[in-house]
C-alpha cells in the first residue's frame, strides 16, 4: 500500500500527515507533495517540526515537492488537507488513472471537520496534529 498526503506548500499539514502516519501505520509506503512549487527542496516550517517533536515525531527528514501527474501511478491513494487541494491533483488526473483522490477529513467524521486547515495562517499547530492524529488513526484501519 502506497498513500500520499497533498497540500499547499507541502511544509505544515502534508509532512506532518505523512510524520504521523508513518509512525502509526510503518508497512504503509507514505508520502508527501504539494499543488505548489515555491517550497520545493525546503524541509517542513520550523514551528510545525516543533510541534510535531514534541509528540515523537521528527519531520526534519522530509524535503518539500511539487505533486505531478506520475503520482496517480506511484500511489494507490492520494489525501487531500482540503478541497482546493483535491481540484487542483484532480486537474493534473491521466486520464487512464483509477487512483482515488480522499479528503483527509472523511477518515475523522466525528470531528466535525470538513478540511484541515492550515496551520501556516491559524498558527494552531497542535490543533491540526490534534486532527491528523484523529484523521491517521481512521486512515489506518480503513486500509
Ligand atoms: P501547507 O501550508 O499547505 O500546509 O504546507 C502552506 C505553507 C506555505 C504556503 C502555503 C501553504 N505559502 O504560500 O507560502
């Protein structure tokens, strides 16, 4: 199994989706990208890595990328922090791709949640984990 976490910028909530997920869910292949390019080679934002130390989950390791067309192929399930997000992957679909494209916040119904919102602007670091934690757990036992 395959799954990449989308975002924006691919510094806040898609590398700390994937930090999360993979700590939880090791044999999953997990990874990260964002519909944009200007963070590209940057490592996640310096209060979302501190954030996320503090619960046990070191992102320092993550690089920022751009999401492309191949990802359709690569990955067996994309997620997306928010519904932009998935119009702008949905834009860049093959037309031959059958990869589904999930709003992260479908796998954490009871949070009342309807994207994940991004940290960068709220500065609510601990509540989007807060969230991601709720959403990766749901994620996990879907697969
Ligand atoms: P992300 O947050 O999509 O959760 O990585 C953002 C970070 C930076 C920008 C946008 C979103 N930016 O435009 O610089």
């Amino acid at each position: 199994m395959r799954v990449l976490f989308v975002c924006l910028g691919n510094i806040c909530r898609s590398p700390a989706a994937e930090g999360v997920f993979r700590h939880m869910a090791p044999d999953v292949i997990s990874d990260s990208a964002g519909t944009g390019h200007w963070h590209v080679g940057e490592p996640p934002y310096g209060a979302m890595q501190q954030a996320a130390a503090v619960r046990g989950y070191d992102l320092s390791d993550l690089r920022a990328r751009q999401f492309t067309s191949a990802d359709f192929t690569r990955f067996d399930l994309i997620i997306a922090m928010d519904a932009t997000n998935r119009r702008d992957i949905e834009a860049l679909r093959p037309v031959d791709a059958t990869t589904p494209v999930q709003l992260f916040t479908d796998y954490a119904p009871n949070q009342g949640m309807t994207h994940v919102p991004d940290p960068y602007y709220t500065r609510d670091f601990d509540g989007v984990l807060d969230l991601i934690e709720v959403a990766s757990e749901g994620l996990k036992s879907s697969l």
